[in-house]
C-alpha cells in the first residue's frame, strides 16, 4: 500500500492526472496511514474524552450545588428568610445569567486570553470554561427536576424528624435523578461536541489533531469528515449507554 502510495504522488506531482479513486486513495492515506497519522486522531479522542469527563464532573457538582442553594431559598417560608442564603441565592443567579447568557467562544476566549492569559496548558484552560459554562445549565436541570417532586415529599420527610438536607438527599434528590437523567444525557453529548471549541484557544484534542493533519497535506476533506465521524460514533456510543442506564432505572421503577 505504501508503495502504491509513493507511485500515485509521484505521478500525481510529476503533472499526471489521476482519476478519481486513486486520487481518493491518496488523499485518504495521507490523512490517515501516511506516517502512522491516525495515532494524532486516537491521542485526540483521549484528550477529547478526558476533557469531557472533567468539565462533566465539574459541572454536576457545580450544577449541583447551585442548584441546592436556589431550592432551598424558594422553598422558605415567607417570614422565615435566611439572609445569608438570600446572598447565596443572588449570587447563583447571576452566575446562571451571566454564563448562560453570553456565548461559549467569548468565554473560551475570557478564560485563555483575560483571566489564565499566562498559562500554557491551554487544554486544562478549556476544560475548566467548559466546566463553568456546563454548570449553568446542569444547575436549571437539576433544579427543574428538584422542583418537579411532589412537595409532599419533602413535608413527609420533615414529619419522620429528617432535617432539610437529609430529606433531600435521602428522598428527594434519589426522585428527582430518574426524571433528569434525559435531560444531563443530552447535555453530556452537548458538551462532547463542544470540546472542538477548545482548539481554538490551542487545546490538544481531536480537532487540533485534524487541523494539524491539514496544514501538512494541505487537504481538508479527509481530515474534517473523519473527525465528524469520529464524534459522531462516540455521540452514537454514548447514547446508546444512556439508553441501556434509562431502561435499567425504569425497570427498577416497576420492581
């Protein structure tokens, strides 16, 4: 195959015209096979992955505490408010604002080039915007999910002598888990997708790998439709997984 390779070039730069499946083959080894390049994609998959993970974990605890904060001061009563929650709450608020509000690229860019503009590690830079950034919407989901339990839920737990945080964590969170499931899939995916934006602030991940394959064969076909396909199996992979945990809590639902 490699000779093969080296004679289609050769041909290809000597002026000779090739049809069209052996100037597919050439360019589909040189984005590929040429010089073991596949290994930029695999060690781009890895970072793509790893970097999902961490802004994912980021993420649900960040989301997760936000959440907590902004449940727990619209579940007061009216003459009993807790001030510092109240600060707690405001703070939440704009921090969902602000985050949701404005698009993911400029905070990319506020993150690498304003508040970590000395840093090198620039992949790390773009695991922690996407981290914040995914913790915004985490937080509506869980909160969404939190407030949709029934409140009698949590009277019940509160009668049986549970204190407020026991009663969410034993009984209403455990609840409110099987309805936002869905809903933290899909912005699981979400935020897989949108790890391509680190590279444009220099994270290593897929893209840049793909990118760099394109400054040296000076051909972006190839490298661009297997990146897409590559993302698109991993999203396929991942929703099926969530598929199979969903079907498993419903079936634990019925028992």
């Amino acid at each position: 195959m490699a000779e093969q390779f080296e004679m289609l070039s050769a041909l290809s730069k000597s002026g000779n015209s090739l049809n069209f499946w052996q100037n597919f083959f050439v360019k589909f080894y040189q984005a590929f096979i040429y010089g073991d390049r596949w290994k930029l994609y695999l060690d781009g998959v890895g970072t793509t992955l790893v970097i999902t993970a961490v802004a994912l974990a980021m993420g649900v605890v960040l989301g997760s505490v936000v959440a907590l904060v902004r449940v727990a001061h619209d579940q007061q009563r009216a003459h009993h408010r807790n001030l510092v929650l109240g600060i707690f709450n405001f703070i939440c608020k704009i921090y969902t604002t602000v985050i949701r509000g404005t698009p993911m690229m400029v905070q990319l860019l506020i993150m690498s080039m304003v508040i970590f503009k000395t840093s090198r590690n620039h992949t790390v830079v773009g695991a922690l915007a996407l981290g914040i950034n995914s913790g915004a919407y985490v937080s509506e989901i869980i909160r969404g999910g939190l407030m949709s339990v029934d409140p009698g839920q949590m009277e019940a737990g509160r009668s049986l002598g549970l204190n407020y945080l026991t009663t969410m964590v034993l009984i209403v969170i455990p609840q409110a888990i099987r309805s936002v499931l869905p809903a933290l899939g899909n912005e699981f995916i979400i935020l897989l997708k949108d790890t391509s934006l680190v590279t444009v602030i220099g994270g290593k991940e897929l893209l840049y790998a793909a990118q760099g394959i394109m400054n040296r064969t000076y051909e972006a076909m190839f490298p661009l439709l297997g990146t897409a396909a590559i993302y698109l199996v991993l999203v396929m992979l991942f929703s099926w997984l969530l598929g199979k945990l969903e079907r498993r809590l419903r079936q634990g639902d019925r028992r």
